[in-house]
C-alpha cells in the first residue's frame, strides 16, 4: 500500500496539521477589516490644481519639456502632465519642437517675437 503522506518523483511531503492551522491562523490575523481594504488615490494624481503660468514657472529651468519630465517635476501621473502640456500648447504658451508618436517634445515659447 502507498501511504498517502508521502509523494513520490519529487513532489512536496504533507505539511504535518499543526503547522498548517498555524499559518491559518496567522492568515486570519493578518487580515485587513472590510472597510479598511482597499485604499483611495488621492486626488492630486487624478487632475493638475496649478495655473497656466505657475506650470510654465515651474518647467522654466528645462529646455526640452516632455511629459515625463513635467510628471516628475510636478508630482503627478505622466497622462495628467501630458493633457497639461497640451492645453499649454493650445493657449500659445508651449510649442512642439519634435518627438513622434505621442511622445512630443516641448519648448516654452519666447514672450519676444
């Protein structure tokens, strides 16, 4: 007869009862409770809450703007710098100078001209 406990070809010997209600235990414990499950992004990844010229501001110092560059700097998610960086673009206060694809490149553009 073979004994169900032990597996033969190399496959994982049967963990003895009290070290697996043990790990059960530990499980249970570990838990979050229902309400506490899940945790809420906040609102700053979601939308950009600066003005126009506090952006422009804020990415003077670079001279070639991409949307990863303004996400790092600003703190926020590379799609809400990207929308920003579009909209400046569309006011006249950004110009693509290059890039391809959806990922342009930007210079602020000179207030002389």
């Amino acid at each position: 007869m073979i004994d169900e406990g032990i597996m033969f070809m190399g496959g994982t010997k049967r963990r003895p009862l009290a070290s697996v209600e043990k790990a059960q235990q530990q499980q249970k414990d570990e838990k979050p409770k229902k309400g506490q499950e899940h945790e809420t992004k906040s609102k700053s990844d979601l939308y950009l809450s600066i003005s126009g010229n506090d952006l422009l501001k804020a990415l003077g110092g670079v001279k070639a703007i991409t949307a990863y560059s303004a996400s790092k700097s600003l703190g926020v998610k590379v799609n809400v710098a990207r929308d920003a960086l579009e909209n400046l673009r569309e006011k006249g206060s950004l110009e693509r100078v290059g890039g391809y694809s959806g990922h342009y490149v930007y210079q602020i553009k000179s207030s002389a001209g």
